[in-house]
C-alpha cells in the first residue's frame, strides 16, 4: 500500500495558497488559542480526497497502525483503519482509506469550542489541501436557548416534514439520565436536550477526560452547581450525503451564515394551551380545547398533531386556528429566539 506522502519541494502549491497554511499554522494551529464559549458549528466530519496529500506526522503514524495490521486495534467496516490524531496540537480522527472509493474522513473533535482558525489549523494538521474547501461529510449545527426547559419544547413545537419521534420516556440511551428529544432518524435529525445537565453526566463519568485545559475549564463553569436554570441544546444533524449546498464547505457556510437558516422546519404553536389560557371557552370548544390540552401533555405537541390529523382528516391547523382566535388573545405563546442566538454563535465562531 502506497501512502501520500507529502512532497518536499512544493513547487506545484500556489503562493496563495502557501501563504494561508503558513498563516494558519503561527496563528490558529492548536484550538486551544481561539477557543470560544460554544460554536454553532458543534461536528464536523471531513472528505479527504484520494489524492490528498497527508503530512509527514500523519503518514509516520498511519505507517506504523498498518505495520501491526494483523492485530487489527482500530480496524472498522469502512475504513482500513482509524488513527487518533492526538499530537502536534492536532485533535481529531483520521478515518484511513475507504475500502469503495479511497478517500479518507477527517473526524475532527471538540469543534464546538475551537474558532474558524482553530477549524482551519486542524485540517492543516493533517494534510495539505486549501482547508476551506474540503468537503463536509457530517456536520452538527446547534444553537442554545435559556429559559425554554427540554419539556416546554416538546408541548409546543413541531418539526415539519419529519414522521419519526422518540417518546419522552425513553431519552436515555444517547447522553445517559439526560432527556432528549428526537424528530428525524439518523443521519438526519434534529435533537433537544439539556446542554448543561450533559455536560454534569459527562464530569460524573470516571471515563470524561478532555485533553483541552481551557475547553475542560469551560463545560465546567456551563455546568456548575450555581446555575438552575435550564441551557436546552437544539441540534440539527446533517450526513450520509444530504449536507445542504450552502454549507458543503467551510468557505460556503462563511458565505452563507446571514442566509442559511438550520431551523427553519421547526414550527411552534401560535398560543399556550393551558387550562388558563382555555377558561374564556364555552361548550363543546371548550371540551375539544381540554381534550387536545391532555393530548399535547400526554405525547407532545408533535405527535398530537400527527394523530389529530389522522382523526380529523388533517384538519388540525384549522382546529388550532379557531381556537387561538376564541382564547385569551394575551396568552400568545412565547418563542424563543433562535434565529438570533444561532447568529450570535455562528459569528463569534466565524470571527477571525
């Protein structure tokens, strides 16, 4: 097996080119440099193409994993063999040589935390390619909300388009004691959780241990014993090859971060369905209003919605429609502001 071993004379790179990785290698190589609070830009997982061109610590190490190949320790059924990238300020995973097609995946880690030169400086790291334009393969983008609890979410949002949801009582299995909300199924999905009650999970496990001093540093003011009040983590996952146009690359998500928009299938109701908000009601408006009150308590206003329209011949927005105009008009639902926040941490971590 042939390894891409990097060329020492470089006559081929442009001097454009050469001037940005030398400036991302003195200004942004370690994350620990540019870390920020908690980037919008939470996963990333990157194509390295066939011909890529690895750097020489990358190829030393790959060289020596393939030289014990029989004892297979990180062998995986699409790759011939993963390598941690844990040295020389790199950290990430490199996904070596798909057995289909060759290329190989760049698995970077703790990008939440990292700035885009930090981003930049780990795709330097390990192989010499123009860093803002590898294409993106997986990428998890979040935006947190204070003040809206996982369990207000799940009564008074829905997720448009998507027929698959997790029950309540079952958001163990991913982040262990930490409710969850699922809409979608893997690879594309959009997840709610409690950021901070993950990050108090994560510290209690003997197996936590974040190499980044100043990232560690972090998550723990995030989740120290002072702070009740709930940090609710929306997530929207993309992969398997249906990352939108606009964010395939990191120069195109600097392009696009005023214009593309991650959450944009959620729809919240238009007012709050309570046993307050419902007491101007009369009749049998009133008992319909009580019964989809229950409804929305016992399986979420996502569900509820899909079974409404199952029973009423998907009438449900015009049900929900004649009783905002019969409610209490001064109990309009509040909606977080997630446009807002999202731009927030998407351009702090743009920022140079």
């Amino acid at each position: 097996m042939v390894l891409p071993v990097p060329r020492m004379d470089h006559q081929e790179r442009t001097d454009a080119n050469r001037r940005l990785l030398d400036d991302l290698r003195t200004a942004g190589y370690e994350a620990e440099r540019t870390t920020v609070s908690m980037g919008a830009i939470d996963k990333l997982d990157l194509r390295l193409p066939t011909e890529a061109v690895l750097t020489p610590p990358v190829v030393k190490v790959v060289q020596q994993l393939l030289r014990i190949r029989s004892k297979q320790p990180y062998r995986d059924r699409f790759y011939d063999c993963v390598v941690p990238l844990n040295f020389g300020g790199l950290r990430s995973t490199l996904h070596f040589q798909n057995r289909r097609n060759g290329s190989h995946k760049l698995e970077l880690i703790g990008v939440g935390a990292m700035q885009l030169t930090a981003i930049l400086g780990q795709i330097v790291g390990a192989c010499e390619l123009d860093p803002t334009n590898v294409e993106i393969m997986r990428i998890d983008l979040a935006v947190d909300i204070t003040d809206f609890s996982v369990d207000w979410f799940r009564q008074n949002v829905r997720v448009k388009r998507k027929r698959y949801r997790s029950e309540f009582d079952r958001f163990r299995a991913d982040y262990g004691r930490v409710e969850t909300l699922y809409f979608g199924k893997r690879p594309n999905f959009i997840r709610i959780y409690d950021k901070r009650e993950q990050l108090r999970v994560q510290q209690s496990q003997p197996r936590f241990n974040d190499r980044n001093e100043q990232t560690k540093r972090l998550r723990g003011a995030m989740c120290t014993t002072e702070i009740t009040s709930p940090l609710t983590r929306i997530e929207r996952q993309y992969g398997a090859g249906r990352v939108p146009h606009e964010i395939r690359t990191l120069a195109r998500i600097q392009e696009s971060a005023r214009s593309f928009y991650p959450f944009d299938i959620l729809q919240f109701l238009p007012f709050e369905i309570s046993e307050d908000s419902l007491c101007e009601l009369r009749g049998d408006v009133w008992l319909k209003a009580l019964g989809l009150t229950k409804l929305i308590e016992t399986h979420g206003y996502h569900h509820a919605k899909h079974l409404l329209d199952i029973k009423t011949n998907r009438n449900t927005s015009r049900l929900l429609k004649d009783f905002e105009v019969l409610a209490n008009s001064s109990l309009t639902s509040r909606v977080p502001p997630l446009r807002e926040a999202y731009q927030q941490m998407l351009a702090k971590q743009l920022e140079n």
